[in-house]
C-alpha cells in the first residue's frame, strides 16, 4: 500500500466524515485525486463503511459486557455466529484462540438485561459463558496510525 493511501486511512479513521477537499489538503492531493483514492480504497475493501460513535449511555445501553462463549459439546458444529446473529444486543463477534470460542461484546441497558440475555445466548447456541462487565472505557475505536 502506497504511503498516501495509508494516510488516508489514517485521516478517515479519525474522521469519516472529513471531506475530500479537506482529505486533499491533507495529503496534498487534488480533491479528485482524493476521491478517486478513496473510491480504490473502498473498492479493494480496505475502506469497508462509515459510521457514527454513539453515546450509549444516552440511548439507554449504559452496560457493556464482553461474553466469551464455549460449546457445551465440542462435537457440535460451529455455528454459534450463525445462531446468534438474531441477538441485537450482541455489537460484535470475534473467533478466538484460547479456551472459548468467541467474545461477543453486548450492549444492555441493566444487570437483569444481561441476565437474560444470557440465557438466549446459552439456549440459542448450546454454549457456556464467561462475562466481563465494563466499567468504564477511558478510550475506543482509536484511530489507525501510519
């Protein structure tokens, strides 16, 4: 990858919604050089979307909690993303290494939220759980640097 593009990814990192005038200042590129850049990026699926950071303790999700999962019978298939891709109160899923399967990370509005959830999660996917709940993020989703 060519040191402008990763730039780029750095800047859009940071702001994704910073404008392609802007981009090209930044680089010192034209803005239809940028966008041209940007649009490769996103072609190759090194730009994969944009989003927004939400505040979610002002939307009512103030609890987070990252729940590793384990099969009950390590014979079953592997299939509990697909089994629980219907949770809406699970952000991510990552497959691990280690001793459990994968960490899902939820966002719930209560302590009884996330008992409950976790009873779906054990009964939709035949898994054991182990649950960190958050305290507080002193930071998230930082930027890519170059």
């Amino acid at each position: 990858m060519e040191d402008l593009d990763q730039l780029i990814l750095t800047l859009l990192s940071a702001d994704g919604r910073m404008s392609f005038t802007d981009l090209g200042k930044a680089t010192g590129l034209s803005t239809s050089a940028v966008h041209q850049r940007v649009k490769r990026l996103e072609t190759r699926g090194l730009i994969k979307g944009y989003g927004a950071t939400i505040d979610y303790d002002q939307v009512g999700l103030p609890l987070t909690a990252f729940i590793s999962i384990r099969p009950i019978d390590a014979s079953q298939p592997d299939d509990a993303p697909e089994r629980l891709s219907g949770i809406k109160e699970i952000e991510s899923c990552w497959s691990v290494a280690g001793d459990e399967s994968y960490i899902l990370k939820i966002r719930v509005p209560t302590p009884t939220d996330l008992e409950d959830l976790l009873a779906r999660i054990r009964g939709a996917a035949n898994v054991s759980t182990r649950t960190t709940i958050v305290l507080s993020t002193p930071y998230e989703n930082r930027p890519v640097s170059t």
